[in-house]
C-alpha cells in the first residue's frame, strides 16, 4: 500500500501541532496537561480539553460565590449575578483554557500577560459591573493578605464604574498586565464559542510575526471574520445560538 505510510505522517504531523497548542500554565492548580473533562460543573466552555480538575469547577458551581480558594470575592457585597458570571469567565479562562499558556509571562510562567480580549466583551463586562462595588484596582497585588493567604480591603469599597473610567481601563488594569483589548474584533477572545475561531487566527500570527507586513495580517483578519460569519450562518441554521 502507498496510501497508508502518507497517511501515517499526516496524522503524526497533525498530533504534533496539536501537543504544541495546547498546554497547560505552570504552577497553581494547573494540570501538567489538558485533557477532556466531559463532568464540568462550569467552565463548560473547556470540557473538550482542560487544565482544571472538576473539583475546581465545582467551586464556582454554586451563586453567590463567596471564596474561591481562599480568595473572598464578596469584600464589598455579594456580586450581582451579572457580575459574577464575568468574574467566573475570567477564572476559568486561566484556571482551565489550554490556550492560556501562549501567553505566559516570561519572568512569571504561572500568570499570563497581554491576552487580546474583544473590545465588546470588556464593555459587556463594564456594564455587569458597573453597580457593583470594589476595592481594588490590581486584584494581583492590591489585596492585603493575612497567614491564612486570606484576601483583605486596604482602602474603602467604590462603585466599579468609579473605581474603572470604561470596560478598556477595567480590561487593562484589574488583573495587571493579564490582558489588553484587542484592535481586532475577530482575534481577540470573549470566553465564548467564538474563541475556537479566534485562536486560529491568533496561532497564525505569532508564528509570523517576524515576517508578517499589515497586509498579512489584514488578510488573516478578513480570513477570521469570514469563519466567524460561517460559524454564525451553521449555528442558525441548526437553531442554537452562541451561548454567551
Ligand atoms: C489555594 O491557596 C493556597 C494558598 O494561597 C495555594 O497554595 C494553593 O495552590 C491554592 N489552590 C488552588 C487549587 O489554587
Ligand atoms: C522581566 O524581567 C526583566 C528583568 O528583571 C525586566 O526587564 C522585564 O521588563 C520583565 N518583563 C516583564 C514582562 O515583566
Ligand atoms: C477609557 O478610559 C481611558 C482612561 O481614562 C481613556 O483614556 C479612554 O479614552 C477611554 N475610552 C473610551 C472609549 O472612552
């Protein structure tokens, strides 16, 4: 047979480039590798391949969350649902994602930093919140922590939507350097769905990004957008929509 060797390096060469997208963030909790996790409570969104255990999802499974770990989220009030299910996004993106890694702090390899994020996912985000309240800025180093590594308040609790001018300032500055809002509206995740999508078009990019002109990457952003539209088209002709 001539077929089967050729077929054998294509499905080698396709398992390579797969072990090398998808990885887990060291330390913390993470999983040395993902892998499927079909039981999740939350964080559904990673049951195809994940870095969290479910005994992690199972935290987040019960509103309102008032610690995770041993971090209170509730130091100034319950968060309102709303505000909440963005809080969790956030932590099952770094706790479960197995794109997280990609972006990894060189000097930190357990944080992340710059993860492009969509311009309208930090606005929604901003509006969730935004009659919540907060005493923080930096949520990685502004907390006060006692010997049990027990979050505290060092200032007074303020509204969100004085403690962050709009959802880019909350975006950029609330989890450090952890995130930046991206120009693209395309490559840029939003913790939904659409991400699959999103992560193509973010892979293509940092493998050439040595060599890549504006009208590469223009076209890499018309590529994305036209798979988001088709994703779009195929979900409503099956009827189901994107869960946000
Ligand atoms: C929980 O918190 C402790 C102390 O801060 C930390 O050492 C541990 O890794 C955390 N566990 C998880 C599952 O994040
Ligand atoms: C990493 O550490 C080096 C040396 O201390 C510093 O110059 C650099 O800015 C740091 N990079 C980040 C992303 O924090
Ligand atoms: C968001 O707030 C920042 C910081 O105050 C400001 O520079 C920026 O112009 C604001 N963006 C919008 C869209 O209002």
């Amino acid at each position: 047979m001539i077929l089967y060797p050729k077929f054998l390096i294509l499905i080698i060469v396709s398992s390579l480039s797969t072990c090398k997208k998808d990885k887990c963030l060291e330390g913390g909790s993470h999983k040395n590798q993902p892998d499927p996790e079909p039981d999740f409570k939350e964080c559904t969104l990673y049951t195809k391949s994940s870095c969290c255990s479910p005994d992690f999802t199972e935290e987040l499974a019960h509103s309102p969350i008032i610690k995770v770990n041993t971090t209170y989220w509730d130091r100034c009030g319950t968060l309102s649902e709303s505000c909440e299910n963005y809080m969790k996004k956030i932590e099952c993106f770094y706790q479960c994602s197995p794109h997280a890694a990609r972006w990894s702090n060189p000097n930190y390899t357990a944080a992340i930093e710059f993860v492009p994020l969509c311009q309208n996912f930090c606005d929604d985000w901003y509006e969730a919140c935004k009659d919540d309240s907060t005493c923080i800025h930096n949520w990685l180093i502004d907390w006060e922590y006692d010997e049990y590594g027990e979050n505290h308040c060092k200032n007074r609790c303020f509204p969100y939507s004085q403690m962050y001018a709009n959802g880019t300032d909350m975006c950029q500055n609330m989890w450090g350097n952890s995130f930046t809002v991206s120009d693209s509206s395309c490559r840029c995740l939003q913790m939904n769905e659409k991400d699959a999508v999103a992560v193509k078009y973010l892979q293509l990019d940092s493998s050439e990004e040595s060599s890549s002109s504006s009208s590469s990457s223009s076209s890499e952003e018309q590529a994305c957008q036209r798979k988001l539209r088709k994703m779009a088209r195929r979900k409503e002709q099956e009827g189901v929509e994107i869960v946000e």
